[in-house]
C-alpha cells in the first residue's frame, strides 16, 4: 500500500469522513495484482489506487460502494478464469479482496 493511500487514510480518520479500503488478500493463478495490493474509496466514488483494473476492478467498486453504504466488510472474489472476448484478457486466476470501511467512528 502507498504512503499516499495511507495518508488520505490518516486525514479522513481526523476529519470524520469514511473511506472504503479494498485489499487483495490472496491470489491463484495470473493475476493483474498480488496480494496487498489495494484501493481506496471516497465517497463520491472517486478511487486511489489499484487492485488490476478493467472488469474485476469494477465489480469490486460496486462491492465497495455497498461497503461504504452498510458499513458491512466483504470478501470479493474476482475470477478471472472464464473466457472473455479481446485480445487484452490474459488474466487466468482467482484474486479474493477484502473490503472494509474505515472512518473515525469504527
């Protein structure tokens, strides 16, 4: 995680507002990103970071987004195993990513 991730962290802590932390915590296979790597989340949607991008990426946002709503924590789990149209698709794994709000209040 980069220390610009941690800092927004810190400077949304002190100033009340919540944020949405998204982690790779475990990979199998090719993955766009390793375990660690991570995302966060404001609330208007608009992100740091990066977790691989395209479709998986997407899919954990909208899982995110809900996180950041119910304030629940979730594992996602992005399987990118299944054939996809394009060139560009050359991931053939599985990454579960964890989601969890952080704010000052928990």
């Amino acid at each position: 995680m980069s220390l610009d991730v941690y800092r927004e962290i810190r400077e949304a802590m002190q100033s009340g507002e919540s944020r949405v932390l998204a982690t790779v915590s475990s990979t199998r296979g090719s993955t766009p990103r390793k375990a660690g790597a991570s995302m966060l989340l404001r609330p208007d949607g608009t992100f740091s970071g990066t977790i691989g991008g395209g479709c998986g990426e997407a899919e954990v946002w909208q899982e995110a987004m809900e996180t950041m709503r119910d304030g629940k924590p979730r594992v996602v789990v992005v399987d990118l195993t299944e054939p996809v149209e394009g060139e560009d698709k050359i991931c053939g794994g599985v990454m579960h990513v964890f989601v969890e709000r952080v704010s000052a209040g928990g």
